[in-house]
C-alpha cells in the first residue's frame, strides 16, 4: 500500500503521517477510500469473469468431447428419424417435436459417456442437459414402422426436458392412443412388449387394475 498524500501525490515512506512535500496529513481512512477499495473491488470482477469463462469453456468442451466420440447418422437414419419427429407433431405433440427437431444433436453410436454405463433400453439414450441422443441400430430394426420409432422418440423427448425413466414412461403410454399406437396394430410388435413390460417396471401404479388384461388402468 503505497502512503500517497492526497494532495500533492507525494509517494511518502509508510510511517509518515504528514507529507514531506506540502505537510498535509495523510490519513490511514483517506488511504483506504481513495486506493485499496477501488483495487479490491476490480480484482473481484476479474476473478469472477475468469471463472465464469472457464466454467464456460469446461462445458462446451465437454459437449463436443460428446459430439466429437459417436458417429453422425447415415443419410437413411436421418430421414427416418424426420419421419418419427414428423409422426409426433402431426398427433399434437407439438413441444416435444420442438425439442426434437431445434436443440436435439442425434449420433448413431455411443459416444465415451454412454459407453462407460450399462443400458438396458436397446433403443436410444439421451445425455441431459447436453440434449445429445444416441439412437441404435435395434431403434432403425426392430420398430413396425414410423409410429412405433415415433414412440421411442416421444420417450427420449422428456429426458431432453429433464424428466425421469418413471415419467417418460408414464407420458407415453398414457397418450400412446394421441400417437397412433395402439395395441390392435401392435401387439405382435417386439418393441410393444418391451415398452410394456419397462412401464410395468418404472410406473406399477398404472397396472393395478385387476379386471383389466395385464391389470393395465389406461385401457
């Protein structure tokens, strides 16, 4: 802390209390207010704004380290996802189709997160809050036809809003009518009997109805 007189702006050695060149008394309060404050407030700023951008930095790293690990889809993978987002908005699911048509970066292979975890769903996983989802080749197989890769899709569209295995789940096979998919076109389907067996899993409450086949409530 240099001992500036406040008047002259002589630089005084630090136990001088009466400047050496106009006699002024140099106050410790006159310091603090004219130098040490401005000085701690700016380097609170700086400090601030570093971390800031470092944790910025971090996390656009991060999500292309997760672009950057899976590959891109083919030419026929992305038109038939066009197909199942075009399936979800045409039935009314218009916000879902949002997110998957506007902030959605789709890859056809694990990127180094997802390999480093096992997955039971063979179809899709969606890494949250990066909204980068991982469809695979049992997605493009297995599904009957657009409606059904539609529902798997519906699915992975409420992990891209945050929600949990319990209420993607429950959203879609409450509303599996609105989207057309239905058990008297799809019941012989694999990816129907998988879907039904993993809500009766995460959602048991919807399948307590006794009078009902497979106790299902929303029949």
């Amino acid at each position: 802390m240099n001992n500036r007189c406040p008047h002259c702006h002589l630089v005084n050695f630090p136990h001088i209390s009466n400047c050496g060149r106009c006699g002024a008394e140099i106050s410790t309060h006159t310091l603090l207010e004219n130098t040490a404050e401005p000085r701690k407030k700016a380097g609170f700023l700086t400090r601030a704004a570093v971390c800031a951008g470092v944790c910025l930095a971090m996390l656009l790293g991060f999500y292309v380290s997760l672009i950057t690990s899976a590959k891109k889809l083919t030419t026929d993978e992305k038109a038939a996802v066009r197909r199942a987002v075009a399936v979800i908005e045409e039935t009314g699911f218009n916000k879902e189709a949002m997110l998957l048509n506007t902030i959605t970066a789709f890859r056809g292979t694990d990127n180094w997160l997802n390999a480093s975890v096992a997955k039971e769903n063979a179809y899709a996983a969606t890494n949250f809050p990066f909204e980068v989802m991982t469809l695979y080749p049992d997605f493009f197989t297995y599904p009957a036809d657009d409606v059904e890769r539609a529902a798997v899709l519906l699915h992975e569209s409420k992990h891209l809003a945050g929600k949990n295995e319990h209420d993607a789940y429950e959203f879609v096979w409450k509303n599996r009518k609105q989207l057309g998919w239905t058990k008297e076109r799809y019941a012989d389907s694999p990816v129907w009997s998988n879907v039904r067996r993993q809500t009766l899993e995460n959602v048991p409450e919807l399948f307590v109805c006794e009078k009902n086949e497979f106790k299902d409530c929303t029949q």
